[in-house]
C-alpha cells in the first residue's frame, strides 16, 4: 500500500514540477533532470528508512550471537505476549552474556519508521566482567519501529542476548 502511495506520490510530484517550471521558465522545457534530482533529494530524507534487521528478540530466549567487528547485528524487540498497556510505555531489559574480555557497543535508532533520527549509543544499567543489561523506555512496538545495534569493540566474537 505505502508503495502505490509513494508511486502516485512521485507522479503527481514530477507532473506538477515540469508544469510549474515550464510556466516560471518559458526557455528551458528539459525538466526532467531537475526533477530526478529533486525526487532523490526527497527520498533521501524522507522518513521510514528503517533498516533490515537480523534478528527479532522474543521475551526470555536467549539468542547466540557472533559479532563482527566490521558491522552490527540489527534486531528489534517482539510484540508477541510483550505488549504494555495502550497508550503506555513500557520498560524493555535487555541482557548481554560475554567472556571478561570482550567490549561491546550497543547503541539504538528510536521510531525509525516515523523520524529521522541517529544512531545513539546507549549505556548499560548494570554491568560486570560477563554481562550487561541495558533498559529500554519505549511505546507500542506493534506501530513505532526501532533498531538495535550491537557490534564487536574487542575480544571474543561469541555472545548472548535476552530480553527479560
């Protein structure tokens, strides 16, 4: 549905463009370039840009990981059996089981689907040489959509993750 929207979207946009500019600028009828780029600036911008995730963390099952240093695991939370009440927000934890030698880094992109927001690092609430818990604030997960990250800073690949 959001694609026929986006289509019809771009359609009318380069319609109504190359009308506009044709009567603001009588000499120059070769419009199209102006508006391409006009359209990919807009994409480009535009909000719902949320990236494929690798993962979707179902409530107290632990999920082994082995990161990379070079890119992220993206995952996301489940809605199922993990819901807050509506119109409520709802406190998400998440653990992170390691060796003592391994550093992490956590960050999150909140309402991807809705905003143009940035990558934020987070920080944990609890941490020892093996494990972190990072809590989460967030809404409805069945309508405002975010991102997590983890990637390898140093030490061994292999990790665990559980959201309680």
């Amino acid at each position: 549905m959001n694609r026929y929207f986006l289509i019809i979207l771009i359609l009318l946009t380069s319609y109504s463009c190359t009308g506009l500019t044709r009567l603001l600028d009588n000499g120059d009828n070769n419009t199209d370039q102006y508006v391409a780029f006009a359209l990919y600036q807009y994409l480009l911008s535009s909000p719902g840009s949320c990236p494929t995730v690798n993962l979707t963390l179902d409530k107290g099952t632990n999920y082994p990981l082995t990161l990379s240093s070079t890119s992220s695991v993206i995952f996301n939370i489940s809605s199922t059996n993990n819901l807050p009440p509506p119109n409520q927000n709802r406190e998400y934890v998440l653990v992170i089981t390691k060796d003592a030698s391994t550093n992490l880094e956590f960050s999150a992109l909140r309402l991807c689907n809705i905003s143009n927001s940035s990558l934020t690092i987070e920080s944990p609430i609890s941490s020892t040489p093996t494990e972190l818990q990072y809590r989460l604030f967030m809404n409805d997960v069945r309508t405002l959509r975010n991102a997590f990250y983890l990637k390898l800073i140093s030490g061994n690949a292999s990790v665990s993750i559980r959201q309680d």
